[in-house]
C-alpha cells in the first residue's frame, strides 16, 4: 500500500539517495587507501568519491582539512537533497538535522556561559547544524536574555522547554544539557516517526524505530558507562536516558543503578545483541583497559564503541534493502558520516605512522 | 716565552717582590680549585647531556601516542571537542613546582610535577560518545606533559651549566696563561732588577772602593810629597830669619 504514492513525492529523493549509496568507499577502497603511503597517495585513492572536492587542497593536506572537504561533500549533496524534498520528507530531513543544531546550540550556549564572542564560534558549527535563527545566538549576552529570547525561536525550543529552565542552563553541566537536549530530540523523532499519518505502519517507521531504539540504547549505555567516577548522581543520569528502546523500561532502570561496569553488563544481559558486544570487548570481565602504556584502546579486539559503530552501520546498510522509505536518507547520512570518520582515521594513522591500526575503521559494503 | 715582556706596573722592590710571591701562591690554589669545579660541572653537564638524550628520546614516543590517542578521540567522538574541553577546564590538575639544586655552587633549578587529586573539569565531555576515549587521551596527554616537565628542567639546567662552565673556564684559563706567567714574569724581572741593583751596587762600592784607594794613595803621595817638600823647606826654614824671633839677630852687616 506504501508504496502506491511513494514515488510522487519521494521517488526521485530515493532515487538519488540509492545513487549517492554506490557512491560510498567499499571495501575494495579502503583495502587501496590502507596501502597508501603519504596523505597525497590517500586524496588520489578518493579521487573517484570526492575528485571536485578534494582538488582545491594543497598538496599533503592536514587530516582535518580532508576531513573537513569530505564533509563539505556531504553537507552539499544533504542541501540538494533537502531542496527536493517536500512535505513529510522535509520534515524528516530537519528531524534529521537536529540532532547537529542541538550540538552546535550547545556549543553557542558554552561560549555564552563563558562571555566569549560567539561569532567566532559560528564557523566551528557545524554545517548540517545550520539554522536561519542561528546567528541571532550570538547577539545574546547572558544566559537568560538567550534563553527567553532566542532559543525559544530557534527550531529546538520545544525541547528546551519544560526540561531546562534558564538556571538549568547556567548551573547544569553543557554535557548534561546537551544530553538533555539529545534524549528530547530522540524522543520526539520517535514519536514522529510512528505517528505520523504519513510515516505510521510504512518501512519508515520500522526502520527509524530500530535505528532510533539502537541509538537510544547506546546512548544510555555510553552515558552509563562515561558517568562512573564523575560528579554526575544516579537521579540525574537517569534523567538522560531516552523513555524507548529496547532496554527500557526494566534495562535503564537497571543501567540508573549500575555502578561499575559489571552492572552494565548485567543490565544489558536481557538484550542479546548487547550482551555480545559486551562479552566480546571483555568489559564484562570488569577490565576497563585504561591506562595502560599503549596509549589506545585495547589494541587487541574491538572497544564496546567500535561494536556499536559496527552495529549502527549493519543497520544502516539493511535499510537500503527496503523500498518506498525515507529512511535510506537517514541511513545515508549515517554510512557518509563513518566514511568521513573512517578516512580520517586512515589518514591519521598514515601521517602519524601508525600503520598497526590502521585497519580499525568500519566497513559494511 | 709568550708575553716575555708582559709584567705589571711594579717598582721592582723587595716589598713588592714579596707580595707577587704572595700572589702567585693565590694564583695557583685558586687554578686548581677552580678546575676541579669545572672538572665536577662537566662531570654534571655530561651526565644532563645523557639524560636530556633519553628524555627527549621518551618525548618523541609519548608525544607520538599522546598524538595518536587524540586522534582515537576524534574518531569516537566524530567531531571538534577542542573548545569545549578549553571552556570547561577551570583550574590546572596538573601543577609544577620548582626547588634548587646546589651543584658545586652553581644553583640548578629543578621543575617537579604533580596532580591535584579530584579536579576533573572535563569529567563529562563525551557523556553521549567517546568518553572513555577523552580520559585516556588526558591520561596519555597528562603523561606526555610529565615527559616536557622532565625536559625542561634537563634543558634549563643544561643552558645554566653550559654557561658556568664556559665561566668557569674562562677562569681557569685565564689564571693559567695570563695571571700566572704575568705574575711570574712580574718576579723574573723584579728579581732581575733586584740583581741588577745588586751588582750596581756592588760596581758602586767597588768603585767607591777603588776611588777612596785612589784617593787614599793619592793623598799619600801628596803626603808624602809634602813631607818631602816640608823636610826640604824645613831646610830652607832654617834659613828664614825669624823676625820676631826670640833668637838673637845676627847683626846686619852692611
């Protein structure tokens, strides 16, 4: 039934987004770019992906600025799309950007709080971020003037208010309110997914709903885990455990009460996808493999974080199996990102001649 | 002899002679004392030159980890947490204080590091992703910055003994080839002038000697002659009449 009008408005978004898909790295690629020997060899390797991109950069660029030329790509080819879109694709391609603005917010809200000037900061936003309102943030001085008025015009209001007040935002830690902000969002892009005339019982909704869950959950996970030995109380960080996905309610009321990361593993154990990937990091043997003089993560196997890079990609991969869906795009956004991530760190570990670990990025085609 | 004629402004008395003499002993206890120092602060700055070896070597390996750990951060993270992390830190964890060290007179100054326990500024950053990354990258980072501490130190007290040193022997050098072969040739001379005097003096009374002898013979002589002269007047004396003379006068006869 979905797909009976589908193809009126979203055929030729999907359309495109399948094509930017065959466009991604696939293993062959990064097979070649692991074997390159200088930055230069690594911008030839991707000159077939991002040739027009990639041109205007001296000759052996710095990590960042390739980094920063690959996004540029992804932020230009997301602007088309977004251009095409119309009705409840656009507005599923601004859900899609909010998750960026609520970054960069929080990155104009820290130079607030600090009394820096905050134009400057406009530039390190980033550019999917983007919002029309959002230089206004900047002409605030205080914390309370951008509170009462301008984050209420910028598209995020809605999850500021009620969970933050302007104090919040003057005492709370920027992490938690960015966190905040994240589980608000992720909660309303759920609802918005499955409730929505256009979007309910179609692959859409079943497709964001596991990604949705899958990012929820890791999130939980990662905060629980990142929270142990700081400041940070139970109370509150329960408070930032977004009310869905597969853990909740019994699995996030278990991770509010975990206090080690044995507790984590005990309360992921009800989710068997989780308790592989803590089984095989080792964190379930309680080895947190910080500290050592190797400098990195366990050298030897996955970090937990890795895994859930690995798993969010699968799931990203499995969307393209789906048709009439605007979900491709989301998972596109997803797959462009770790490439970016994932040649980054190939160059990195190439300028700084670390070649052992180099095979640690992800790849799914 | 380099400077042969290289000598202080002295009169060459025997009082001054002393005082050279007096200097020369100086001269010479302080040049050894003196370069047993310098032979203690090579000792020293050889040992530094090894270590400042190692620690930079340790540096370029840490330094190289730190690097990488940093890009395992923007990895996890997938983004620039640079200025969140700069706006978040409050107060320095990591703190150096500096104490003296006291090699043969010439104060090292020594930097020491150490962490003030529970000030975590950025405990949070990464609380959605990458956290465990952030602190590790702060650990590898905390002890690479321990790694320039040590360095540092190495290197200031490298430059401030390099420059004792080079005092130092400046010193040394100094005192050999020019304090003391001055002083010495201050004395060569004072005691060749003191000879010289002495032989002059010797030529003087010798001639004082000879002249009074001279003299001596020569009023002799004259002595001598006068008697002579006085015994013959004494014979012509005989015929002078005393006028006054009680002695009768022979009567004139005209």
């Amino acid at each position: 039934m979905e797909g009976l009008f589908f193809n009126v408005n979203g055929g030729f978004i999907e359309g495109i987004v399948r094509g930017y898909r065959n466009s991604l790295l696939t293993g062959q690629n990064y097979g070649n770019l692991t074997q390159c020997e200088t930055i230069d060899d690594v911008k030839l390797q991707l000159a077939p992906a991002y040739g027009d991109f990639l041109a205007s950069l001296p000759p052996n660029p710095s990590t960042s600025s390739l980094a920063n030329k690959t996004t540029d790509k992804l932020v230009a080819e997301f602007r088309y799309l977004q251009a095409q879109a119309t009705g409840s694709g656009a507005k599923f391609m601004e859900y899609l950007k909010y998750g960026y603005m609520i970054d960069n917010v929080a990155l104009l809200i820290t130079g607030t709080l600090h009394e820096r000037d905050t134009r400057e900061l406009l530039e390190r936003c980033h550019p999917l971020g983007w919002f029309e309102t959002m230089p206004v943030l900047c002409v605030a001085t205080n914390i309370e003037e951008l509170y009462n008025s301008v984050l209420i015009e910028t598209p995020l209001a809605p999850y500021f208010k009620g969970s933050l007040s302007h104090q919040d935002l003057d005492e709370l830690n920027i992490e938690i309110i960015r966190n905040t902000l994240y589980k608000n969002y992720l909660e309303d892009f759920y609802r918005f997914v499955n409730e929505h005339p256009d979007f309910s019982n179609t692959p859409t909704s079943e497709i964001m709903s596991e990604v949705l869950e899958f990012e929820a959950d890791r999130r939980a996970i990662n905060i629980t885990m990142n929270s142990f030995g700081t400041e940070l109380s139970k109370e509150d960080r329960q408070k930032l455990y977004p009310s869905f996905g597969r853990l909740y309610p019994e699995g996030t009321l278990m991770l509010s009460r975990a206090e080690d990361i044995e507790g984590v593993g005990l309360a992921v154990s009800g989710v068997n996808d989780y308790k592989t990937f803590f089984d095989s990091s080792g964190m379930g043997q309680g080895v947190s493999g910080a500290g050592n003089m190797s400098g990195g993560s366990g050298s030897d196997g996955k970090s937990l974080e890795d895994m859930f890079y690995q798993k969010e990609m699968e799931i990203s991969k499995n969307a393209f199996t789906r048709q009439f869906t605007h979900a491709v795009i989301y998972a596109w956004v997803k797959l462009r990102e770790q490439e970016i991530r994932n040649i980054t760190w190939i160059a990195e570990c190439i300028a700084q001649n670390q070649k052992e670990r180099i095979g640690n990025y992800i790849s799914v085609f | 002899m380099s400077g042969a004629g290289d000598r202080e402004a002295v009169f060459p008395t025997r009082q001054s002679l002393g005082l050279m003499k007096n200097k020369l002993k100086g001269a010479e206890t302080g040049h050894s004392l003196l370069k047993r120092k310098s032979e203690a602060l090579t000792k020293r700055f050889r040992e530094i030159t090894r270590r400042i070896d190692e620690a930079k070597r340790k540096m370029g390996r840490v330094m190289q980890i730190a690097a990488f750990s940093l890009a395992e951060v923007t990895y996890a993270v997938g983004g620039d947490i640079g200025y969140q992390i700069q706006e978040s830190a409050k107060a320095a964890r990591f703190r150096v204080r500096t104490k003296q060290e006291n090699v043969s007179g010439v104060f090292l100054p020594q930097f020491e590091s150490y962490t003030t326990e529970g000030n975590n500024d950025f405990g949070l950053t990464g609380l959605g992703k990458g956290g465990q990354q952030v602190q590790r990258c702060r650990e590898t980072y905390a002890r690479a910055v321990e790694t320039l501490v040590e360095l540092a130190s190495l290197q200031t007290a490298f430059v401030i003994l390099d420059e004792v040193i080079k005092v130092v022997n400046r010193r040394v050098n100094a005192i050999e080839h020019v304090i003391i072969p001055r002083t010495e040739n201050t004395i060569k001379y004072i005691n060749s002038e003191l000879d010289e005097l002495d032989r002059e003096e010797f030529y003087r009374l010798k001639k004082v000697k000879n002249n009074k002898q001279r003299d001596n013979a020569a009023a002799e002589q004259e002595e001598l002659g006068k008697r002579r002269g006085s015994d013959k007047e004494n014979e012509d004396d005989t015929g002078t009449p005393d006028v006054l003379g009680e002695r009768e006068d022979n009567d004139v006869i005209f």
